[in-house]
C-alpha cells in the first residue's frame, strides 16, 4: 500500500482535492436549493442532471483523450468544474442550476476517465488490488471530509462555493506537474445489454436499483436532512455518517462475499438496509438516529455495487470482463438518473419522509429479486469466485475495468 502511494501520491492528492470539492458541491446545493425557496421536485431535477451528465461524460470522454490527449482534457475539465461551482451562486434559478449539475457531471466523469487510467498505467497486476483499494479510500474519505468544511461559511452566501473552487483549482497542478508520461488510451467495445442480461439478470437488475439508492444518498440526502430541520453543520454530519459507513463496512462485507454465496450477501444488506430505512420513517429524526441510520444505510448501500459487479464477473470469462463493465456503468447510471426525479415526487407527497420510503422500497426490491433468482440458479462453485474489489458508483468504465481484469488475474493466481 505505502509502496503505492509513493509512486502515485500526486493523483491520489488530486484526486482526494477533487472529492472534497464534489462533496461540498453536492451537499450545499440541497442546502442553499432550500434557502433560495426551490421546490423539491425542482432539487431532484438539479440532482438527477449531474447524473445525465455522468452517464454522457463517460459516453464521451473517451473520444475525447484519444483526440487531444489526457493533459489537455483533465486540465480543461477541471478548469470547467472551477468556474462552475462559483457560477452557482451567481445565478440562483432552477433552471441554470440544472444546466450548470449536468456540465458538473460531465466534467467530473471525464476526470474520473483520465485520472483512472493514469492510475492503471501506473500499476502492476501486483499492486492493482491495493491501489484501488486505496482510490476508493480516496474518493469516500474526501467526501466525508467536505462535510466539516461546511461551517466555514454561510450557505446562503459565497464563500462555501469558492471552497470547493479553489480546492478543484488545486487539484490538477501536482497531477499535472508530477506525472509523467500520460499512458496510451485504450477502449474495449461494450457487451449488448441483451447479452449481459442473459449472463446475469439479477447482476443488470441490481446495478439499475443500486444506481437509484447512490443517487438518493448522493443528491438527495442533504435535501432530506435540511427539510427534517437540520443545522448546515448537522446536515455535514449526516452525510458524512453515510460515506463513513459505507467505507468501513465495503471491506468485511466483500470478505464475506468470497466466503459465501453473493446472493446471500446481496439479500442481507438490503434487506438490513431495508430494514433501518423502515425505522427512520418511524423514529424521530434527531441528529443522533440519523447518524445511526445513516451509517448503517450506506454501509448497507454501497458494498452492494462492488457485491453485484463481483457476482457478475463470476459467470463471465476472463475476456468478456472489460466489455461488460460499459453495460454495467450504463444500467447504474439509467437508476441513478431515474432516482432524484422519483424520490422528489415522492417527498413532494409525503414530506421529507418521502426519502426514507424510497431508498427502503428499492432495497425491499433488490432483495426480493435476488430471492426469486436464486430460485432460478444455482450459485456458482466457490472454486469460480472471483476477488472481490471494494469500488464505488463513481468510478468509470475505465477504473471498473481495471477492478474486474485485477479479480480475474488474482483468481488465476490461486487456482495456479
């Protein structure tokens, strides 16, 4: 681990800058979206277009790397998600925001691209393991640490969006002045979504409603918190009990997962994490339950993408593994588009509890559709289990791939 980050220390510096930035953008929004009088049908539409942006970023970015190079196109980005993070404040309508979330979610999936596969070249099928490990440490810490930033200002001004800003800015100077040379960019062409369903129906399934429960935590958390009557201080704290679990349970549940059969665990978390969603409707929302319920959720929610890819690449060959992952990143990124839009008429409904029925819901689902699959098929021998590597939503196609061609290596190793 200490020997990875010493030879890649300066993209995991940019990289923990630049989730620090998104971490803050997306809790303040819900924050000041409320203050500035927005209803809660219009925040989901501002939280669902970053992930419209996402879902075409890495549609996109791709082609543009192999045009004019990694260099000019993470520079350029990051550039773009400065200068938008200051527009926020300066033009506080709907509308705007809306176009400025699906530029900011364009943007961060081309850095997410380019940032990944410098990482991949810059690795070995030795330390590929550790270093992704180590990259999701990375991307989850810097989100729970952008939440005590948020009492450095008041949210109804400035000075919380130049934050961000600044931290972005910052953010590619020791990328690009410390790494070199830029690798090769290479693409695989994905798997039709009709052949990855038929390796892996439950695999395409959950991966659309985890991608409704990751934009749920992501975009509408703070909007939830702040209708509950939370502080902006209370709201960070919350938020960061959900990124917090979600970083320390990926690891005993994914050593699980190599132990038993995934469906069991995939059943278990969401139903646990059903099961916890239920009680917040019930229980006060106090910041003491929901930081209770929120770590217990997102340490349910978020192993579940790296349990489904997992158990996906277990009835898939070694060489059908880096397509699938395109279909797999699209399918989550459909749910997480979908989430905001649904989970804002639902509150719009029923209140700010709206938000704890809707992330249950979808996990009640995933659960009982990995019951009824499991009637369907038999669990693979554990002799053709993959290693499981702890990933989050928001890696791209390129950094997914990379984590399924390091399990497919490790699972040669053992059984040589």
């Amino acid at each position: 681990m200490f020997a990875v980050l010493a030879s890649a220390w300066a993209l995991f510096l940019g990289i923990g800058l630049l989730m620090v930035g998104n971490g803050m953008q997306g809790t303040l929004l819900g924050v000041r979206g409320e203050l500035e009088g927005f209803g809660t049908f219009e925040l989901s539409i501002i939280m669902s277009a970053y992930f419209v942006g996402f879902l075409g970023g890495s549609r996109l970015a791709p082609e543009m790397i192999r045009r004019v190079g990694h260099v000019r196109v993470f520079a350029a980005l990051a550039s773009f998600i400065s200068a938008i993070l200051i527009l926020f404040p300066s033009i506080t309508e709907p509308w705007a925001w809306t176009l400025l979330r699906l530029g900011i979610g364009f943007c961060f999936s081309g850095v997410y691209v380019t940032a990944e596969s410098w990482l991949n070249n810059a690795t070995t099928s030795d330390n590929r393991g550790q270093a992704l490990s180590l990259y999701m440490i990375v991307q989850m810490g810097g989100i729970v640490a952008a939440q005590a930033l948020l009492v450095l200002g008041d949210p109804s001004g400035f000075i919380l969006f130049v934050i961000p800003s600044v931290l972005v800015s910052l953010s590619f100077g020791p990328i690009l002045l410390s790494i070199s040379p830029t690798p090769p960019f290479e693409t695989t062409k994905p798997m039709g979504l009709k052949d990855l369903y038929k390796a892996s129906p439950l695999g395409c399934m959950g991966m659309f409603i985890t991608g409704g429960m990751f934009a749920a935590q992501f975009g509408m958390a703070s909007v939830y918190a702040t209708q509950a009557g939370l502080g902006v201080a209370e709201v960070g704290t919350f938020i960061g009990a959900i990124f917090t679990g979600g970083l320390l349970l990926q690891y005993p549940i994914g050593w699980l997962s190599d132990k038993f059969d995934r469906r069991l665990l995939i059943v278990f978390c969401a139903l646990f994490g059903g099961v916890v969603s239920a009680a917040a409707v019930i229980l006060p929302p106090t910041l003491s339950n929901l930081m209770a319920i929120g770590f217990l959720t997102g340490g349910m929610i978020n192993p579940l993408y790296s349990l489904l890819i997992s158990y996906v690449a277990d009835y898939l060959e070694y060489e059908d593994m880096a397509a699938a992952s395109g279909g797999l990143v699209f399918l989550n990124g459909l749910g997480a588009i979908a989430g905001p839009v649904i989970i804002g008429a639902i509150m719009s409904a029923m209140g700010p509890a709206g938000f704890w029925v809707f992330v249950g819901a979808l996990q009640f689902l995933l659960a009982a559709y990995a019951l009824y699959r499991m009637t369907r098929r038999a669990a693979p021998s554990s002799d053709d289990y993959g290693a499981y590597v702890a990933v989050t939503p928001n890696l791209s196609t390129v950094g997914l791939t990379a984590g399924q061609e390091w399990a497919a290596e490790q699972q040669d190793a053992d059984e040589g």
